[in-house]
C-alpha cells in the first residue's frame, strides 16, 4: 500500500512540471554544459531513408553500430520514411517527453493522467498498457524496443505511435524487415531469438523507426563511460546499457524538456518488485551480466539533481520527498519560533 501522502506529493509535483513554460532547447543545452565534448548536439535519433551516414555508425558491431550488418541495414533502410517525427508532432514549437521505465515504483501513485498530457510519450519494450492505465496512462508516442520485448498483444500498440527498433543482433534485421513488409519471419530465423518474439506488429510500415546506434554507444562509451565494445566468442562485457537509459539519452535528442517515471533499480531492497505488471523481485537484477545498473543510477541521479531532467515518481532522486521534508521542518521551526516569543519572562 502506497503512503498517501507520497501519492499527493507526487501527483502534486507533476502537475506542477505540466504548469510551468516549456523551455525551447532545454535539455539538450544542459546535456552539452555538464559532458563537454561528449554529448553531441547534431545527433539524429533515427536512421532515416537517404540519410548521410557517419562512418562510426560501422564502427562497432551491433548494438554499438551495424559493423558486419551493412547488407541487411541497406535491404532495411529502403523501407524507413524520410522523416523523424510525424508531422503534428514536428510543428510543435516546445516538445516534453516523458521517459516510462517498467519500475515496481508506479504502482499506486495514480501518475497516469498526468503522463497522458506530455507531448511524447516513450514506453519501452512490452510495458502493459491495459489493466494499469491508472498508474501508467494510456497514450504511446514512441515503443522503443528489441523483437523479443515487442509486444504481442495488440491492445499495447497505441495505432498512432512509432515502432523504435534497437538492433542488438542480425536477425534482429529480418525481424524488423518482415514486421515492415506484414510478412511472417521464417523458421530458421526464429531459432536465434532467446525467446518467442511478436508475429506482427499492427501499424502502418511509416510507423516503424530504426533507432540510430551511436544513440547507444554515445549513451554507454561517452556519458556512462563504460568500457569500448571488445569482439567476444559469446555474450557482451558489463557494458550495454539498458533500454531505459537509452531512451532517456535518445529524448533528450528529441525533445526540449524530459521527465522520468518509473526509473530506479534500488538492489538494496531486492525483495520489491521489479516491474509495476509483476511481481518479479528486484533481486532477480543482481544476476544479470549485461548492465551496469549502479553506474546508470549514479548517471540519472547527476541529470536529476542538476535539473536536467525530472523524476516524477521519485526512483532516482525524489525531489517533492525533499520538498515535504523541508516543508515539515519550516513548520516545526515556526511552531518553534512562536513558542519562544510567547514564552518570554515578563520583565
């Protein structure tokens, strides 16, 4: 059971980021002043037909860049639009976005009609939509995810949304070619999937995105400042970052303001849940090899605290946690304060 009090507090707090002005070029001109020569102003967040690719996008094999995919990115490329966002989304003048991790921490605070109003939303890989519209809302800008993450119900594909597919490996390529083309993946393809992935994926083929992979290698090698990608037999170092930093750096390339929602992995407390659909332990993250999740929580508290971005359910750094405290304490140090000038001795 939630405390009342936190779900005013954070209800609160994010009608009161709705409520303030958006700020043209906000996050990405604070991104530029806290990593100098890290952070790049001209990045495009998707690869689009007839773009002009940097030679590092085949650099590093996948996800890092498409080093040994050219061939399928060139089959694939053909069939991406010429565009980034829609268009109604492109006139906006001032965008905000709002990043939703999966976190157990969104149960119970009722955030989903606040998040409904950004201008982009962003949910990552199956997060589900029915049953928790309450705690998550109901509007999708952007599912950004792998082919195993994709949904497979279509109640969780918003028909106005785009697909952001991150290629982690070749068949990922295929995958995405035969969603784009309403075409079923083949049966020696799908054997090298670690799980079952989505049959189809119901939008149009101008809905579908392929994220642009310096997003990833700068949000890992530049602003994480992990270890370079090294060839191995099998598997990846502790160096790819997660699906949700990842899409916290590609919204601060997007939009002019972000927020979070549903971020923090606290392994301090791993009997809580992992995801607000689950009942999943947070101690499952202490076996993955993958991440490096201490280093991603230390990175997204330094983008919240600086005022980078904002935590609207308070996993990384709970700013209107801190406002009640403070709050409490002025209370007490006025009630204190009168105590003492009506318990003066009389002279």
């Amino acid at each position: 059971m939630v405390n009342p009090e936190k779900i005013e507090d954070a209800q609160r707090y994010a009608e009161k980021v709705l409520g303030q002005k958006c700020r043209k070029s906000f996050v990405e001109q604070e991104m530029a002043i806290l990593f100098p020569h890290k952070y790049d102003l001209s990045m495009r967040p998707f690869l689009e037909r007839d773009s002009i690719l940097r030679d590092s996008v085949f650099k590093y094999n996948t996800p890092f860049g498409f080093h040994m995919h050219q061939n399928s990115f060139n089959q694939l490329i053909v069939l991406m639009p010429m565009v980034s966002l829609p268009e109604e989304l492109e006139r906006k003048p001032c965008k905000r976005c709002i990043v939703l991790g999966s976190g157990g921490i969104l149960r119970g605070l009722g955030l989903g009609p606040y998040l409904n109003k950004f201008d982009v939303v962003i949910r990552l890989n199956n997060a589900p939509i029915q049953g928790f519209t309450r705690d998550v809302g109901n509007k999708t800008t952007i599912r950004m995810s792998y082919p195993e993450g994709a949904p497979k119900s279509p109640l969780d594909y918003d028909p106005y949304m785009l697909f952001v597919a991150v290629m982690y490996k070749g068949v990922d390529f295929s995958w995405l070619k035969a969603m784009i083309k309403k075409e079923k993946v083949s049966l020696w393809e799908r054997i090298w999937f670690w799980q079952d992935v989505a049959k189809e994926v119901p939008i149009e083929p101008s809905q579908f995105r392929i994220l642009n992979p310096e997003i990833i290698r700068e949000t890992a090698i530049d602003l994480l400042q992990l270890p370079e990608p090294r060839s191995k037999f099998w598997g990846w170092d502790q160096n790819i970052p997660t699906l949700g930093v990842s899409a916290v750096v590609l919204a601060t390339h997007l939009c002019d303001e972000v927020s979070l929602a549903g971020f923090g992995y606290n392994l301090s407390q791993p009997q809580t849940p992992l995801h607000y659909y689950e009942n999943i332990q947070m101690g499952v993250m202490k076996a993955q090899t993958m991440h490096d999740v201490k280093t991603e929580r230390s990175f997204l508290e330094d983008l919240v605290k600086a005022g980078v971005v904002t935590d609207l359910s308070g996993g990384i750094h709970c700013k209107f946690c801190n406002e009640r405290e403070s709050m409490k304490v002025s209370n007490k140090n006025k009630k204190f304060s009168s105590w003492r000038r009506h318990s003066r001795p009389i002279s």
